[in-house]
C-alpha cells in the first residue's frame, strides 16, 4: 500500500501549499513593509513585532513544504545512541555490580591496613 505522501496528488499538493503559504509571507512582509515605513524611526510595535513573528513562520514553513514537500514526512532511522534508552537495564546492573565489587575491595585494602 502507498503511503499517502508518495501519491502524485499529495506531492503536488504539498507543494501547492508550499506556493500559498509563501504568498502570504509575501503578503506579511509587504503589510510590515509598509508599517514600518509609515512613520518616522523610533521602537517597533507589538503589532509589528507580531508581524515579524507571523512572516518568519510563514518563510520557515512554505519554503519547507515547497522544496521538500514529501519528504517530511520520511521515516529514518535513529542511531542506537541517540535513542531513549541510553544504557540497558542489563548494562547498568554489570555497572552496579563492578562498582560494589571496587567498594568492596576498597574495604579489604582499609582493613588490611589499619
């Protein structure tokens, strides 16, 4: 079964949506342009702050989805050592084990020498 990005309609799609949500950044940045331009210099708004906010997003997500489209959605592989589980539970018993085996030597050698 074909996953539902790998259809034809999804990637042309993906990427349709990627040229709409561009569009409205460009529409964001024109709108913060021409705020920004109306009055003389001094501290930006909280409106023109949000604007900014609004067109970063805007550029991030439609350039995504118009260049990668798809491939988003891509399952990899994660390496074993950025995994969740960083040691096993078998691992980390050996550990507590070795290092009650050194404290236990530690004791024998402090005994022996008082």
């Amino acid at each position: 079964m074909v996953k539902w990005h790998e259809t034809l309609a999804a990637q042309f799609a993906l990427r349709l949506a990627g040229a709409v949500v561009l569009s409205g950044a460009w529409w964001a940045g024109s709108s913060l342009y021409t705020r920004v331009h109306a009055h003389a210099p001094g501290p930006a708004s909280l409106a023109e702050l949000a604007i900014c906010a609004v067109f970063v997003l805007l550029l991030i997500i439609g350039n995504a989805l118009l260049f990668v489209g798809p491939g988003l959605w891509k399952q990899i592989e994660i390496p074993r050592r950025w995994s969740a589980v960083l040691i096993e539970p078998r691992q980390f018993d050996v550990l507590l084990n070795e290092q009650a085996s050194t404290e236990t030597k530690f004791e024998r050698v402090t005994t022996k020498a008082a």
